[in-house]
C-alpha cells in the first residue's frame, strides 16, 4: 500500500527531526513553509507527536523511534526527504 502525499509530507517533517537529540526542536514558519509542510505539521501535532502546531518538540517514544527510524533507512534517505 503506497503512502498518501499527505503520509510523505508528515514523514518529510518528522525526518527534519535531530534523531540524536530530544532536546532540539523545529519551527515550520506559516508564511514562508510550504503548504504542504505546514499543513503536515498541523496534522502531527492533532495526533499528539509534536507539541506544537507549527513544529516544536517530539512527544513521545513511538514519535522518537519513528525519527530514528527514517534517519537510518537508506531507502528513505536516497528518496531526497530532509
């Protein structure tokens, strides 16, 4: 089953993420981010893996595995994501 585009742009934003650090956030500004890239974190945030509606901080273990994961996938890497 392929990823929606709005599954790809949550994924994008999720690998901007420092998997080394949970103290290190990201800021997805309204005005000059994608469409694409504020409406994913928009999403994100609803479901409780961010903490803020326009990026902040990863919330939980499952969000942090998840950075982890697409940080070392190079199937994800050699796509061009992040």
């Amino acid at each position: 089953m392929p990823f929606s585009p709005d599954q790809i742009a949550e994924l994008n934003l999720l690998a901007l993420f420092d998997s080394a650090s949970s103290q290190e956030g990201i800021k997805v500004h309204q005005h000059s981010a994608a469409p694409e890239a504020v409406s994913a974190a928009e999403r994100l945030f609803n479901k409780g893996l961010i903490t803020q509606h326009d990026g902040g901080y990863l919330t939980s273990p499952p969000s942090v595995s998840l950075v982890v994961q697409l940080a070392v996938s190079p199937e994800f890497n050699q796509s061009g994501a992040a």
